[in-house]
C-alpha cells in the first residue's frame, strides 16, 4: 500500500539524499547462533535492497555507512572477514551497479586499507562515473571528525599556499574540502536496530537532516521497511534553522 503510494503520488517529497546507518549485523547473527560474519554478509544483501529500492523509488544519492574508522578496533578475524566481502562485492557487483545507471563513490580514508581493495575501488569508480540513475557513496574507513580535520588542514594549506584569503571561508567553502564535496547534503537518515546516535557519520552534513530510527536489525531491513521510513519523510515538516518570531505583548 505504502509502496503504491509512493509511486503513484508524484507530490510526495521524496528525499533526494538518503544516508543509512546499517546496524545490527552482529546482533542479528548472534540471536541466531551465527558466526558474525554470517550477518554482515546478510548485511550485504540488505544493502544491495537498499540500492534497488532506492532506484525504485526516486532516491538519487544513497550513502551506507559500511565501515567505521573506529571499526578497525574489531578483532582482526572480524576485520578480514568484512574485508572480504568488501572485495566479493566489488569483483562481482560493479558491472551491474553500471548497468543500472548506478555511480560508485568511496568516502574516507584509504591508507588502512590493502592496496587490492583500493585498485578496485578506483577501477570501480572510473568504471561508473558517468552513470547518473543513483550515486551510490560507500563511507568506508570513515570518520566525520577526521574528515572535519582534514578539510581545516587542506583550507590552511591553501592559506599558508595564497590561494585562500581569510575572508574567501564560508560554509560553502568548507563544504567544498569535505568527502562530500558536490553532493547534497542528506535530507533524511536512517539507523537500524534501535540505536539511536550517530557514531561519527556525516555530523557536518546532518545538520538539518530528518531522523528516523528504526528498531529491525540491518539484515532484516527490507523494501517494506525502507517505504516506511520514506513515508514517514514525506510527512514531517522540514525546517532548516528559521526563528519563528514571537509576539510579545506591552502592557
């Protein structure tokens, strides 16, 4: 019904950029006497949903939180096993992110990872540039306040190097050093499994961004749940920081 409706009904606001917070894989595999990495495979079948019905239903920019700065604190068998998939998916899922108009983008920092996966990314990302149907932006080795850090050092850099003066920083500018850079900023994030915070993501470009938390585990997070949470979008009243005035009455 809600799906119908989401796709019939060309009023209804459809966020252009959604932003997902993919939790619970570990929890979803751990309550069915599963090895973790059973569920962050599962977890990976969800996310291939999420791209499909982000195609379907007008999503233009998708960003997943795959792979957390700090998730490299895990056990070292956790970190492989997650590495692994990371390289099944980009030997076996590029040509059909390509045939379906789908770009690649990787945001965070690449220095952690093994020099295989980042051949691949790049050849995945050169590969689907030109695709305009879904971005498809992989926070990967991310941390929102490192990318804050970086993008100070590189607008000092271009300081100390004449090619900023003081003057020229605005939001826009800063805006332009991020991992974002020419994407807009996200209108609505979604978390799984209950949580609620956002763990380092997007902190700069979330600022107005509409919340919603859901309380199913990734692995489980399906079509009908993604339309819920797209509808529940399509009714808040969006506000962006404006003051409402207030009536003061002089006696």
């Amino acid at each position: 019904m809600i799906a119908e409706l989401l796709i019939e009904n060309d009023k209804l606001d459809i966020p252009c950029h959604l932003a997902i917070i993919m939790d619970g894989n570990g929890r979803w595999a751990k309550s069915k006497g599963l090895p973790r990495v059973a569920g962050h495979r599962k977890g990976a079948e969800a996310a291939r949903s999420a791209v499909e019905s982000s195609i379907k239903y007008g999503v233009r920019y998708l960003t997943l939180y795959s792979f957390s700065s700090e998730n490299w604190r895990r056990p070292i068998g956790e970190i492989n096993d997650i590495m692994g998939l990371l390289r099944e998916y980009l030997l076996n899922q590029i040509n059909e992110l390509d045939s379906n108009g789908v770009r690649l983008r990787v945001i965070g920092e690449r220095d952690n990872l093994d020099q295989d996966i980042k051949i691949l990314i790049e050849e995945g990302e050169k590969s689907t540039k030109s695709n305009t149907k879904l971005d498809l932006i992989i926070a990967l080795s991310y941390g929102s306040r490192a990318e804050i850090v970086n993008a100070t050092k590189r607008i000092l850099n271009n300081f100390d190097l004449g090619l900023i003066k003081p003057n020229d920083l605005s939001e826009v500018l800063f805006e332009s050093y991020l991992d974002t850079a020419g994407i807009p900023n996200p209108d609505l994030l979604i978390r799984t499994s209950g949580e609620k915070r956002l763990s380092n993501f997007l902190l700069w470009q979330l600022a107005y961004t509409e919340l919603v938390f859901s309380e199913v585990l990734w692995p489980d997070f399906g079509e009908p749940n993604f339309t819920d949470a797209l509808y529940e979008f399509t009714q808040r009243e969006r506000r962006f920081g404006e003051i409402n005035s207030l009536r003061i009455d002089e006696n």
